[in-house]
C-alpha cells in the first residue's frame, strides 16, 4: 500500500517508523511519503495560512500550496506504482468529517493508495476539496467527537488501524477476529500468567481446558462489557447474530427485543 502524507509538521509523523508500521515499511508491505506543504509555497514566508473570508477567528488554510502539493502527491504515488492512470484516496482528518470507524479501516485497507491531507488552524479552503474531488475520492473522516489541533495525530491513529489490518502486518492474523468491534461488541477481559497476583485469580474457567465453556464466558464477558461502556453498540448489534445464551444474558441485564431491534427493558 502506498501513503502519501501531506502536512506542515512532518516531524509530527516520525512514529511511523516504529512498531509494526516501521516493520511494515521495512518489508516493502507499506510504502509511505511525508510531504512538507510549505515546499509548496512561493514566498519568504513560507506562508500557508491566511485570514477567513467573511471575517471571524482563526486562519484558514490558503488553497494554492494544497493544489500544488496534491499534484506533487499525484505525480509521485504515480511514478512509485508505476501506474500513470492511479488516483489516491484522499483522508482529510477534520472534526466535521465521518466517523472513522473499524468497518472504514476495512474499507481503507482494501485500497492501494491513501493520501492524507493535513489541516491545521481552522481548516483547508474548501476549493481545495473540490478540486481534488474532480481527480480523486475525498473522504473527510474524523477519530472522534472533540477538537485537535490538527490532523496529523489523526492520521496516526488512521495509519495505525489501517497498517495493522494488511496481509502480514500483524503477525497471528487470529489475533484480528476476537477483537473488540470485530463483531460490533468490544472485546473480553484477557488474563495471563501469574494463576494469582495480588490475591487475585484468573477466571478459573479459562483454566478449565473446555473450549466451549471458554468461548460461552468469553461471549457473555464481552456482551456485558458491552452493555455497560457502549449501550449505543448493543442497539445496534443484530439479532440475528445472537443465539439464545446470548438473548438470555441480555434479558438479565435488562435488555429486550422489540421489533427486532434490542432496547433497554422499562423499569
Ligand atoms: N482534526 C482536528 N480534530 C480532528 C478529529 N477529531 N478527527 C480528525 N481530524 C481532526
């Protein structure tokens, strides 16, 4: 997969060189260019900003170095895929974009090429996305309901969960099935070795040998969790992916069907 990043801090990026990112890269499996969008500037300055039309706080992000560094972006993802019809996706981290999502890291993962588009201060002049839309799929995506200031932290976290999902990236690709929101529900508690720390045991089923048993206690741990932090996640949960232990657990922890739907039981 080839990344193409475009940003006024590509310092800001340098974790990309670690972990199984860093490995990643190594072994050809990810192919990653930090651009620096004050290159593409003309004056002494290097000036990338400027006042918001229509007045107001904060600078926006002036259109002429994004236009230029996207096409730099074009012609260099082209030459490196030896390809010169291929169009990135373009990942614009902004607080007012789409929820990024595990089922968007799938969708992203499936792609040959991502380009990321770095704003800071009050954001890219919109022209800018226009414009890239007439060459290429835009797709504003946001990590969360707050504000950074800016996105590349966003595209760390983006590259994070995308990386991880290629062929070969993580080593145990079982490891991708049991995990939280793999099945819409978050992941069970995990224990390991010391048996008892601090007084404290590991669930003795787990010891127990009976794969079945394990699977049934690993299911309901991750249906109460569940329950309890994402209450949001169990509404959305389809019921026809739930068998009769799994009704049964809800039921007790106050949740019923209602026109197919799981709702929260009235008081
Ligand atoms: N840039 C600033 N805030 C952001 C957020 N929540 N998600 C993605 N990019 C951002």
């Amino acid at each position: 997969m080839r990344l193409d990043v475009v940003t006024i801090f590509p310092e800001y990026l340098a974790p990309l060189d670690l972990s199984l990112i860093g490995r990643a890269r190594r072994d050809g499996v990810l192919d990653l260019a930090v651009h620096d969008l004050r290159d593409f500037t003309h004056d002494r300055h290097r000036t990338v900003d400027d006042s918001p039309a229509g007045g107001g706080a904060g600078m926006v992000m002036r259109p002429e170095p994004w236009g230029e560094a996207l096409d730099a972006v074009l012609a260099a993802g082209r030459s490196a895929l030896g390809d010169d019809t291929a169009v990135p996706t373009l990942v614009v981290p902004t607080p007012s974009g789409t929820p990024f999502t595990q089922a968007a890291a799938h969708e992203l993962a499936g792609l040959p090429w991502l380009a990321f588009a770095c704003g800071r201060y009050e954001g890219i002049d919109e022209r800018v996305l226009e414009d890239a839309a007439e060459r290429m799929p835009v797709r504003p995506l946001s990590i969360g309901d707050y504000v950074l200031g800016g996105g590349e932290a966003a595209v760390l976290v983006v590259v994070e969960a995308v990386a991880r999902l290629l062929p070969g990236v993580v080593g145990n690709p079982e490891s991708l099935v049991e995990e939280s929101h793999a099945a819409g529900l978050l992941e069970y508690p995990v224990y390991t070795r010391p048996a008892t720390w601090r007084g404290r045991s590991v669930p003795e089923v787990l010891s127990s040998g009976n794969h079945a048993l394990v699977a049934r206690w690993r299911r309901d741990e991750a249906l109460r969790r569940t329950a309890r932090r994402r209450p949001d996640l169990v509404e959305r949960l389809d019921p026809a992916g739930l068998d009769a232990a799994d009704l049964a657990l809800l039921d007790d922890l106050g949740w019923v069907l209602e026109h197919g739907r799981l709702c929260r039981a009235e008081p």
